[in-house]
C-alpha cells in the first residue's frame, strides 16, 4: 500500500473538517483501520480450518460453518470501512472541483477580473450540503453494519459451541470455534468504535445545522434591521454586507454572487464614495 498517496488524501479531509470531523478521522484511522490491518485479520485467519466438528461426515463442518459464519467478520468490516470513509473523499473531490472552477474563470478572463468563491474551502452552497450529506450516509452505513452483525451474531457474541443439524450431518453435532473470547473482544472493540463514530457523527451534524440556523437568523435580521433603517432609501449597504457575510443567501446550491473583486470591502468603499 502506498501510504504517500493515503497520507495525501487524510490531510486533504482533515483540511476541510470541523473539529469533531479531525476527532472522527483520527478514530477511524487508529481504531479502526489499524486494528483491523494489523490484528483482526491475523485472529481471523483460521476461522474456517479450525472449526471443529464431532462428526467424521463428509461436508458436515463445511456447512455447519457456512451457517454460522454466513459473511466473515474481517470481510464485513472490510466493506464497512470503504464505505464510511469515501463520503469524506467526496467532499475533498467537490473542494477540487471549485478550485479547477476558480482558476479556470481567472484563466479566461484574467486576474483581475474578480473571483467566483471568496474561498473554495468554506462550507457555503452545495459544498455544505456535500458535507451534511456525507455525515448522515456515514452514520446511516455505521447503523446498518451493526444492524447486519447483530441480526448474524446475536449481542455480537461468539458462542465457543454451536450445535448443527443440517444435511448432510447424520445427527445434531457439537461445532467448535477457535479462539472465542479473543474473537469476541476484536468484535466488541469494534462495535464501541462504531457506535463512537455514530455518534461523533450525529454531533457534527447538529453542530452544523445549529450554526447554519444562527447564521442565517442573523442574517435575516441584518436586513431587517437595514430595511428598518432605510424605509426609503437605498439598500445598496445592506446587499454588500449580504454579500460579504459568506454567501448565506446561497444556501440551497451551489450558484455564487456576482463576481467578487479579491479585496471585497475595498470594493465596497469605491462603490460608496
């Protein structure tokens, strides 16, 4: 694996994270994808050879594992981890998208001609809705995992003996499994990761949406108090602190102002005087 390029990729999504986001990414990368790499594919490398049964029937273990163990743990929690983390991936993606977008608009028409986003980087517009969607598909892949794990091992737990009865076992037959307590422990471990993770996620999530409803209050009340101010005049002074207050009027996509010149507020000043 190259690391080089993973390296990249983190700091690229710690980049454009809140804080509980960098608290998330740190958790999945060390408690998670760690520990899965280095130890929970050694413990269970030999699920299946070691699966013991007290039957000499040809075929009886192999199918008796097969109802135990429909899906691998490791396999499972493989396909866990791709999904959780590739939401984070797409906001990085669509932050490279702007960026391609800025320096295409200054390449056509110079570098003076003013600025599609004051910065590519803020969660404002469709960016912020890439965000937010990527936190409740992370949860919702989280809970349904767990959901999928209890529903094959219930409480998560590992049995160290099951009894099989099914074709072609001549009669019900003892199933052992090897190395259940340490299994259980990996299983465990990573469940409490998980359920961490959910509701890391859900935090930010309310912290995002909290902070965008006072945002957009103050706005509104920004121009009300503008409005108030001039009941008849010009409000030329209120759209310019509109437009310097992080595009919050452009919440539902991701269409931008009219092009910004690089120093706003300087711009603001020309116009006025």
């Amino acid at each position: 694996m190259n690391w080089s390029i993973f390296e990249g990729l983190l700091s690229g999504v710690n980049k454009y994270s809140t804080a509980f986001g960098r608290i998330w990414l740190s958790l999945v990368f060390i408690f998670r994808v760690l520990v899965y790499l280095v130890t929970a594919e050694r413990v269970w490398s030999d699920d299946h050879k070691d699966f013991d049964c007290n039957t000499r029937q040809p075929g009886c273990s192999n199918v008796c594992f097969d109802e135990f163990f429909p899906v691998s743990h490791v396999r499972l929690w493989a396909l866990q981890l791709i999904l959780v983390t590739c939401p984070s991936l797409l906001v990085v993606m669509h932050v490279a998208y702007r960026e391609v977008q800025e320096k295409r608009h200054r390449e056509a028409h110079g570098e003076n001609s003013g600025r599609l986003y004051l910065n590519p980087g803020k969660k404002r517009g469709g960016l912020w809705w890439t965000y937010v969607c990527s936190l409740v598909f992370k949860a919702s892949v989280d809970i349904a995992f767990l959901y999928v794990f209890h529903s094959f091992y219930p409480k998560y737990i590992l049995p160290p003996v099951v009894k099989c009865h099914a074709d072609p076992c001549p009669n019900i037959v003892d199933c052992f499994i090897s190395k259940p307590s340490e299994k259980n422990i990996f299983t465990l471990f990573m469940v409490a990761t998980a359920a961490v993770c959910i509701l890391l996620n859900l935090v930010e999530l309310i912290y995002l949406l909290n902070k965008r409803c006072h945002e957009c209050l103050a706005a509104r009340k920004a121009r009300a108090m503008c409005t108030g101010h001039h009941p008849h005049g010009t409000t030329s002074s209120c759209k310019q602190d509109d437009l310097l207050s992080g595009d919050l009027i452009f919440l539902g996509s991701d269409s931008h102002p009219p092009l910004l010149p690089d120093r706003p507020r300087d711009h603001v000043k020309k116009t006025i005087l």
